[in-house]
C-alpha cells in the first residue's frame, strides 16, 4: 500500500469511526470485518474508541466541550468533534466529517 493509499484509506476509517460513534450514537463500531466497543469517559461521558488501523492502535475521543481549545470551541456551537490520537499524541480530528491532519512537532 502506498503512503497516499494508506493516508486515504486511513481518512476513511476515521470518518467511519466518527460517524458511526457520534452521529449515529452505536455502542459498537464496525471497521472491516472488526467491531469495537464505544465506551464513555467516567468523569465527562465523552465517546471513545479503541481500534486498530494498519497494525497501529488508534483512539477516538469526542472532544470536552468545557476545555479552552478551538475544537471545544466547535463543540459549544453544536460541532461534532473527535479528536484521534496514536501512542498519546493527537494526529487527526473531525469535525462535522471534515478531517484535520496535525503535523509532527520537531
């Protein structure tokens, strides 16, 4: 699979994850032939999901609404957000089916 492949085939997976877990609010998501469980957050019962994309463990949170950044921004308004993260750190988020790629820090 070729780098351009991967990143499209990746796009479509985590539009596949946010909008299954929170537009249309399952309590499993399906990727593939692979389902995943939706869980809530304890403290703020924020949407998350645990899943593997091309061997890597991927997280998909749905964004606090009661945090400072411009992604709670969006949420406040009614955006639905889900920020997704690998080993800890944020790749990518969706708002509203638009993906947003974070670059690497150096």
């Amino acid at each position: 699979m070729t780098e351009e492949t991967e990143k499209s085939a990746l796009d479509e997976s985590l539009l596949s994850i946010w909008q299954q877990a929170l537009v249309e609010r399952k309590k499993r998501v399906r990727l593939g032939d692979d389902s995943y469980p939706v869980h809530h957050t304890a403290k703020s019962k924020l949407a998350q999901v645990d899943f593997e994309f091309a061997g890597q463990s991927i997280r998909g949170l749905e964004q606090n609404p009661a945090t400072t950044s411009r992604w709670a921004q969006l949420a406040r308004k009614g955006a639905k957000v889900m920020q997704f993260l690998i080993n800890g750190s944020y790749v990518a988020a969706v708002a509203d089916g638009k993906i947003t790629h974070f670059s690497k820090k150096k």
